[in-house]
C-alpha cells in the first residue's frame, strides 16, 4: 500500500521531479568542469602561451562561475 501512495505521488509531481532533475545534472557538469577549466588555464599560463583558446576558456569559466552563483543564490529562496 505505502509503495502505491508512492507511485501516485511520483506521477502528481512528475513534471517537477524532471525539472529537480534536469537543474542538478545540468548544475553538476558545470561544476564539475570549473575545476578543469581552471587547471587548463593554470597549464597555458606556466607555458607562457597565449591564444584566443585562453580568453575563450577564461570567459566559459567566468559564466559557469556566475551561472552556479546564481543558482545558488535562488536555491536558497525555493527553501
């Protein structure tokens, strides 16, 4: 009977529950890439290379950084 209830529950709030879900995988490729983007800016500065890959890279890494700011700035407000 409680997994029926379930089950009700889950189909009512389906459309929510995709959108939890579509925010927080979307939220953790971002942030999960920061740290790689920064390692690979790290990596061109010590070889003295610059090239428009760089500012590309420094500018993807700047919107990811505001984007997760922003996210989480408006988690707080869901609660």
């Amino acid at each position: 009977m409680p997994l029926n209830r379930f089950r009700k529950l889950r189909l009512l709030e389906k459309k929510d529950l995709y959108t939890i879900y579509t925010f927080a995988i979307f939220s953790g490729i971002i942030q999960l890439s920061l740290p790689l983007g920064v390692q690979s800016i790290i990596g061109f500065v010590i070889s003295g290379v610059f090239s428009v890959s760089i500012v590309l890279l420094i500018g993807l890494i700047l919107t990811g950084i505001f984007f997760c700011r922003f996210v989480a700035d408006h988690a707080d407000e869901c609660d």
